[in-house]
C-alpha cells in the first residue's frame, strides 16, 4: 500500500466484504481500493461485474480485526 486510506476508504472496504455488488464501479472510493491493488474488478455475468478484495485487501482487513468470513 502506497498511501494512507481515508476514513471512507477503510469504510468501503468493509462494505465489500460484506455487499460487493452494492457499491457502484465509478465510486471514488473504491477507484481508490483498486489503484491501491486492495480490491479488483470481476465479471460476475457478461453484462456485470463488481468489486472483490485482492490478497491484499484481505490482509489489511485481517490487520484491521475485520476478519473475512
């Protein structure tokens, strides 16, 4: 991770543990998360896609005492 996340950045992380498919693919924020490597784009179905944390994005998520279920 090359930079501090913001209060909101930390925020969508755990919402995409949770409901990747609730947050929209032009959210700032989660922009952030991909260009940070925490989180990539998958094609969920050809017309669909949504976010999925990376390795990475796990792991912070294990420092931070949110563990992924």
């Amino acid at each position: 991770m090359k930079k501090l996340l913001s209060h909101h950045e930390i925020a969508m992380l755990f919402v995409l543990v949770s409901a990747p498919g609730q947050v929209a693919l032009a959210d700032p924020d989660a922009a952030t998360l991909q260009q940070e490597r925490l989180v990539e784009v998958v094609s969920t179905t050809p017309e669909n896609a949504e976010f999925r944390l990376t390795p990475e994005g796990t792991a912070l998520l294990r420092r931070l005492g949110m563990a992924r279920t």
